[in-house]
C-alpha cells in the first residue's frame, strides 16, 4: 500500500468523525433555537393577553370620564381602545397554537363585544338623555358582571400560558444538556481515534524506513554483501530495488576491476558527498524560508533562481519572468534603475536602496532592495543576489503615524480644554496646548518653564501632591478641584483630570484643566436664588405649594396653617384630591392635566380646610422643569374674602409668583424646554390615577346619599313632573349633586 494511500485513509476516518460532531451539533442546536423560540412564544402570548386587559379598562376609564363630565376629551382612550382592540384579538388568534387556548379565546371574544356595546351605550344615553338616564344604566351592575367575566377568562388564559411556558422553558436546558454531552463524547472519541490513527501510520511508514537506513549506513561502510528487504510499502519497495541495483553495479564493477573496496573509496566518497549535500541542504532551508525575497541570476541577467518568499512577493515563476525579458523589465518599475543596479553589481560593487517594483496581479510595490555580486576564486563575477524586503505596508503606516501625529497635534492645539504634560519625577510642564496658556494668561514658552507649584495656590500644594501621588501609586485617572494662580496673579477654579501616559519608553503626567469659575459662581447665585425663594414663600401673603406629577404635595409655606388648617407636614405627601370638593374635582383634574401639560392656569375654587368649613381661593399655578422635563406644578393660594383685599392680595400674589417663577425656571440653571412627550406621559399618569377613584363602602354612600325609590302612582308621577321646573332654576347645583353620586358609586 502507497504512504499516500494510508495517510487519505486516516484521515478520511477523522473527516467522518468531525462531520459527525458537525451534523448532531447543527440538529441538536436547531432543536435548541425552536424551544427557545416557543418559550419567546408564550412570552409573547402572555402579553398580547395583558394588552387586550389594558385596553379595555382604557375604554371603561375614558366612558366613565366622559359619563361624569359629559366632556368629549375625556372619550379619547375609549375611542383609541376600541379601534385597537379588534386588531389585538386578530393578532392573539394568530399568534395562539394550544387548542385550551383557542377555546378561551373563543369565549373571550362574545364577552368583549357584549362589553364594549354597554359601554357604547351608556355613552350615548349620556350624550342623548343627560347623566341620570346613564347613571341608571350604569346601576344595573351589567358592565361590571362583563368586566369581571372578562377578568375571569383572562386570568385563566394567563394561568394556562404560564404553565405552558414552564414546560417550554425546561426543554432549552435539557437540549443544551444533551447537546454538550454529544459534543464531548464525539470529541473524546474523535481525539483518541486521531491519536491510535496516527501511531500506526506513524509506525507503519516509520520501521521500514529505520531499516532500510541502517541497510545504507552499512553500504557506506563497504559491506556490499546485504541483502536488503522486500516492503509493504510501495514508495520504500522502489527506493529498496534501486539501491539493490547500486549495489550490483558496484559489484560488478570490482570484479571487472579487481580493486578493492579501499581503493574504490566508496566509504569516503559517500561520507563527503553526504556532508556537501547536508550543507548545500542547510542554506537551501535557511534562504526558502526567509522571510525576505531573494533571486539569483547569471552575469548575463537570466534568473535562475528564487525563494518562496520572492515569489509570493512578485507573483512570477522563473521561468514567467524569463518569458517577459528578464529581471530588469518585469520586475522594476522602471527599467533604467533595474539597468543601472545591474551595471553596478556587474563592476563588482553592492548596491542598496528603495525602488518601486512591479506585481503580476496588484498594484506596483516598494522595495528595500540589496543586492550583490557573486565572485569566483580570481574574482571574476558569476552571479547577481538581489535581497528583497516589502516596506509598502511599513512606508503606509508611517504615513498613517504621521497623520494621526499631525491630527492629534491639530486637535492639541484647538481643543477648548487645557492639557498639559508634566515630568513625574520633578513636576516640571514639559508641554501645554495654547487653551491651557490662555486660562493661565501665559504664552507657550513661559508656561514650559513654569512647575506645577508656580500655579498651585497657596495652602494647597500639599493636597495637590497627594493627589499626584495617588495617581503615580494607583495608576487610575484622579479628578479632583483646584485653585491655580494665573500670571496676573488672579485665582481660577479648574476641575483637573491627572493620569499617566508612557511616551517613548517614560511614564509622564497628563492633566486636562477645565476653567468651573463660572458655574461656580452660578451655582452660588443658584443657591441664594434658593434662599431668596424659600424667604418668599414663607413671609408672603399666600400660600405656596409644589405637587409632583402623581398630584401629591411636595411642599407647603407655613402660611397653609392660616389658609387651609393644615401644618406643612400634614400636607406633604397627600394628594390635593383629597382638599377639593367632589363636584369641582372634575375640573380639579382638568386644570392638573393642563398644567403638565405645560399651560399656566388662573382659576377660583372651593376647598376644604381640616375644620370641614369650606374656602374659597384663587389660585395661579404653573409647570416646574428639570432638564427640560415637566416634574411637578407649583403654585400660590389665596383666600377671597372680599373685593378690596382680594385684589391687594392679588397684586400681591402676582409679584410673588413672578419672583418664584424666576427662580424654578431661571433659563441660567436650568433648560426649561418644554418636552411634549414626557408631559403626555405625566398626563396619562395622572388621568390613570384620578379617573379611577377608590371604592367606597356601600354603607357609606347609602349613609349620606340615600336613593328614594322610584314612583309607582301616576298622580305622583305628574306632580313631580309639575315640580320639574322648579328644579330647573338651579340646574348647576341639581347637575353637580348628579355627579357627586355618581362619582361615588363609580
């Protein structure tokens, strides 16, 4: 069998071994993918469930809103619900495969359509028949006992895509489990089958060789009476033969001749001839593998020679370059320097230098070339040895260096930042951009022979050194903030950024200085604005309050006792709901939402004070910012007494606002940009949070609002029909008392 033979064998049997691992690598790793995919699924299940939920209490939020106020605003999220729900219930269908699944869906839908027909109703008995034809509606309990069947089904749809989900999410860990385990046992059996291949081809091709040098070896000695053996293999069975030949040659020669084997030499000879062949072997190795191109050529320029590297470099073959006219016209780019380095070696001189060469398939390359002369005994030149080294990539990225040195420098320079590059050892500025100059009120030159204590004021060169120090010892960026002295000896206050850098070998100092003197000073204008705002608020007339974006107080003035009854601290982290009269609450809401919307408001309303007495005040109120964000309102109260003082309180009042809008929203701190977004969001979380109202306990709304029962006698029926009118003088107290009971029952 051929060596070439057994080497496709074993490695054929390695080949369907890897193959092997790939196949059940890529199977198990599809099986993989597809239970991830399926608990990706119910993921997704579970949440276009939660979406339908979402929209149907946006649509029973926004008919009750508009049931209350009869306001069309607040039928916004139920219209938004009901064109979006239809394509939720469409894409649930598609997305649902569990039979259990589709059969609660199938329920689910007659109860949503039945839903949203008693809200559509009860809309329009409002927007027909007025508050009291809804109301009753809203009495019989219908929406509610849909709503809860809703909430029913849903929740089990939930409770069965989550055990479904539990059972996927173990298949992933399983299949990962047994994906490894295959993966190991193929590698296992793949390493040690490629180890027991190797070793008996190794042995294989490795004995008969062994032996058949220890045959040559005795030849050389002069035993030409070995008998050399037949082999396996086919390439040492030819080599075996041939050297049987040799040695009948050699015997036949010394029987014509009759010398001995002494006088033949043939040991000697061998071992010579052996010792030229291992070194002319040596060299041969030594320039194939350089990593530089070196070609040879005859006195009259046919190349004759090159090494691996030459041609990987060129792309040409001897023999092509032969073809095309020699060294000198294929290879050089131009051909009178090929001409001229020849002339040169050719009188016997080396000649080096950069030239630009030629490539069979790219673009032309530039060459670090040395070439030589190669001399016999008399010195008589038979030969040419070019050295070839590619320096296009290094020439490149010292352009490449230079730019970026150039880019860096350009950036140095014009930066708004000062930096500068300080010796470690003695704290000396080696170099400084022209922004660090100009902070400091120094040209380049007498900054560079300044030390970093010329500018450190005094007192605090020794913290500065302790900062230099943590910096040498922990080897990390420190920032840390410090008083320099300029050249016309004012003081500017910098934030330094201090860490190391290694140029050239040495580690130095790089610090970035900021000039902070004026937000500085900003930020103690800020806080006397601060002071200014709180002595304001607190000896003003008024009363000043802060509400977040949920409606609770964040803050109250002293004067809340005398206004509303309450001290500060009883006010802060309630919701102004709860001071606000139910039939004002609506437009209590409406002047919130607005507000977060980023509109001011001027309105009058009744409040209750903690003795359960009513107030009326008039109030200004208006958005607060922070990074261009609405986080809250404020606002100012007063209490309408009577005309001659409410309007001093009023002008009062106005001056106090102004001053403390002033101060919240000064565009010099602050940005008060307004972002319409997150005041959408703000008033979304707001309309959430009051027009769902907590449930009051039946006996309760019984208690103070007791429903007569409905009259049965005709004459009873007339007379209130005969009464009627009379109601109609005060239609807004009969209308507000109306929502009261509503709002309550909800």
């Amino acid at each position: 069998m051929k060596i070439r033979s057994q080497m496709y064998a074993g490695f054929g049997i390695l080949l369907v071994l890897i193959f092997s691992i790939i196949f059940i690598s890529y199977n198990n790793s599809e099986k993989l993918i597809k239970s991830t995919d399926l608990v990706l699924h119910s993921q997704t299940v579970t949440t276009k469930i939660e979406e339908i939920q979402t929209l149907l209490v946006d649509a029973e939020t926004g008919q009750r809103g508009y049931t209350i106020t009869g306001n069309e605003e607040y039928l916004e999220p139920y219209n938004l619900a009901v064109s979006d729900i239809p394509t939720h219930i469409k894409e649930l269908e598609n997305l649902i495969i569990e039979p259990s699944q589709k059969e609660n869906l199938e329920r689910l839908e007659p109860m949503i359509e039945e839903k949203l027909s008693n809200l559509e109703k009860v809309i329009e008995l409002r927007r027909d028949s007025g508050l009291i034809a809804a109301k009753e509606v809203v009495e019989t309990g219908e929406g509610k006992r849909l709503m809860d069947q809703i909430r029913a089904v849903i929740g089990e749809m939930e409770d069965e895509e989550a055990r479904i989900l539990a059972e996927r999410s173990k298949r992933p860990e399983e299949e990962r489990k047994l994906n490894n385990q295959l993966f190991v046992m193929f590698l296992f059996a793949g390493v040690v089958l490629g180890i027991v291949i190797t070793f008996v081809t190794s042995r294989t091709i490795t004995r008969p060789i062994k032996k058949l040098t220890i045959d040559v070896d005795s030849i050389t000695k002069g035993n030409l009476d070995i008998q050399i053996e037949k082999s396996k293999i086919y390439e040492i069975q030819t080599l075996n033969e041939s050297l049987n030949r040799i040695l009948a040659s050699l015997k036949l020669a010394i029987l014509r001749t009759g010398a001995t084997k002494g006088e033949l030499g043939l040991g000697e000879a061998i071992k010579a001839k052996k010792v030229a062949e291992e070194k002319v072997l040596y060299f041969k190795k030594a320039v194939d593998a350089s990593s530089d191109a070196i070609g040879m050529s005859t006195p009259e320029g046919k190349h004759y020679y090159q090494n691996k590297a030459f041609e990987k470099m060129f792309g040409l073959t001897p023999e092509e370059i032969e073809k095309r006219g020699g060294p000198p016209k294929t290879l050089y780019a131009d051909a009178k320097v090929g001409a001229e380095v020849f002339k040169t070696i050719m009188a016997g001189k080396s000649w080096e230098g950069e030239v630009e060469m030629n490539h069979l398939n790219g673009p032309k390359i530039l060459v670090f070339l040395r070439a030589y002369a190669i001399k016999d005994e008399k010195g008589k030149v038979v030969g040419l040895v070019g050295v070839h080294t590619d320096i296009t990539k290094k020439r490149k990225t010292e352009e490449v260096i230079e730019q970026r040195e150039k880019k860096f420098r350009t950036l140095f320079e014009n930066v708004n930042v000062g930096i500068m590059l300080i010796d470690k050892d003695n704290l000396k500025i080696i170099d400084a951009n022209p922004e660090a100059a100009k902070m400091l009120k120094y040209n380049l030159d007498e900054l560079k022979k300044l030390n970093l204590k010329n500018i450190w004021k005094k007192g605090e060169a020794k913290e500065a050194l302790a900062h230099i120090y943590e910096v040498l010892e922990k080897k990390k960026a420190i920032i840390s903030q410090r008083n320099l002295i300029c050249k016309d000896r004012t003081v500017i206050i910098s934030e330094v950024l201090a860490n190391l850098i290694e140029i050239e070998g040495k580690m130095h100092i790089i610090g970035s200085i900021r000039d902070i003197t004026r937000e500085k000073k900003a930020e103690e204008s800020l806080k006397q604005s601060e002071l200014k705002y709180k002595s304001i608020a607190e000896k003003g007339t008024s009363m000043t309050y802060t509400l977040d974006t949920k409606g609770n107080v964040t803050y109250a003035s002293p004067n809340s006792k005398r206004i509303m009854g309450y001290t500060p601290k009883e006010l802060i982290g309630k919701s102004f709901k709860q001071f606000v009269l139910f039939t004002e609450l609506p437009k209590g809401l409406k002047i919130f939402v607005d507000v977060l919307r980023g509109k001011e408001q001027d309105f009058e309303m009744n409040l209750k004070r903690k003795d359960g007495s009513k107030i009326k005040i008039k109030s200004h109120t208006f958005p607060i910012y922070k990074d261009g964000k609405v986080v809250g309102a404020q606002g100012n109260i007063i209490e309408i007494k009577n005309n001659h003082n409410n309007n001093k309180d009023v002008v009062k009042n106005r001056v106090e606002i102004k001053s403390v809008k002033k101060q919240v929203n000064n565009p010099k701190t602050l940005r008060p940009i307004v972002n319409r977004q997150t005041a959408a969001q703000a008033v979304k979380g707001a309309v959430k949070d009051f027009l769902v109202p907590k449930p009051i306990p039946k006996k309760v709304i019984k208690a103070r609002f007791p429903v007569k029962k409905p009259v049965k006698s005709a004459a009873k029926s007339a007379k209130k029909e005969i009464i009627r009118p009379s109601l109609a003088k005060k239609p807004a107290k009969n209308l507000k008392k109306a929502e009261k009971r509503y709002f309550l029952k909800g």
